[in-house]
C-alpha cells in the first residue's frame, strides 16, 4: 500500500503545480512532512544534494523519498508518480495547441500563472531559509516567541499552523 500511496502524493504534486521542482517544493515538504516520511531537516539537506546531482529537481527529490521509504520499487512509484502527470499534460496541449494558440484566454491564463509560480517559489525559500537559518523555529510543531525579552520555544497545540 505504501507504494500506492508515494505514487498517489507524488502524482498529486505533480499535477497540481506548475512552474517546475522548486514550484513543488512547498507541496512536497508539506505532503512529506505530514506523513512523518522526512522532518525537514533531511528534506532540506537532500535539496542541498539535489542541487548538486543532475537531472530535474522535483525527480530527484521524489526518488530519494520513494528509496528511503520503499527501496528501488518505492523510488520508482514516486517518479512515476511525480513525472506522469507533465507527460499526460503536454501530451494533450500538444495535440490541441495549434487550435488555441491564438485564444486571449489561453494567453490570459498563461500571464497569470507566472505571478503564482514566483510566490510559490518565494515560498519554497522562506521555508527552506526558515530550516536552515532558524532551525529551532522552523519545526511544524513549534514557534519562537518573545516572552520577556528572552526567546522561548512552546509546542503549537495540535491542528494548529
């Protein structure tokens, strides 16, 4: 079932983001981070080793994650998962762009895709810088607070973010 389910999440943020590896980021920490598969920490320092192999971002992250949690099966349901989604998509704008190349709608939508995919990769540096230059204040259980001049961590009750 395991398997299933890193295809099932990886497809997810495969199909759901637009703007390549660094777009998905903020979804696959959350989704991986929710599942307790990574804490942030190793997330953040496999994408310090992400940046340095080759190939695509977000291909290398979902192997990684798929081979720590299931071995070579899992880390070839993640990429599956991860990768067939753009496949599926560009296969069916292939086959219709001519028709709508022209369409003020399609370049409409296009235009304000751009603006989306800078603040979702704003976001994927303010969390990584948050892990990174803050590593106490940037678990999804606790917050830094300023109590009396002195900083404190205190636990987040649960459900809150």
């Amino acid at each position: 079932m395991l398997y299933l389910e890193l295809f099932l999440t990886f497809f997810k943020i495969g199909l759901f983001t637009i703007g390549g590896g660094y777009a998905m980021l903020p979804l696959i920490q959350a989704d991986v981070q929710a599942k307790g598969w990574m804490t942030a920490e190793e997330l953040v320092n496999f994408i310090a080793v992400s940046e340095s192999t080759p190939g695509p971002f977000a291909v290398n992250v979902s192997t990684y994650v798929g081979a720590e949690l299931a071995g070579l099966p899992g880390a070839f349901c993640a990429t599956l998962g991860v990768v067939l989604p753009s496949f599926l998509i560009i296969l069916l704008v292939a086959r219709f762009y001519a028709a709508f190349r022209s369409s003020a709608i399609v370049s409409g939508a296009m235009g304000g895709l751009r603006p989306a995919v800078i603040g979702m990769i704003g976001a994927a540096v303010v969390s990584v810088g948050q892990t990174v230059f803050l590593p106490e204040a940037a678990g999804p259980d606790q917050e830094l607070r300023r109590d009396g001049g002195r900083h404190q961590r205190h636990q987040r009750p649960l459900g809150v973010h």
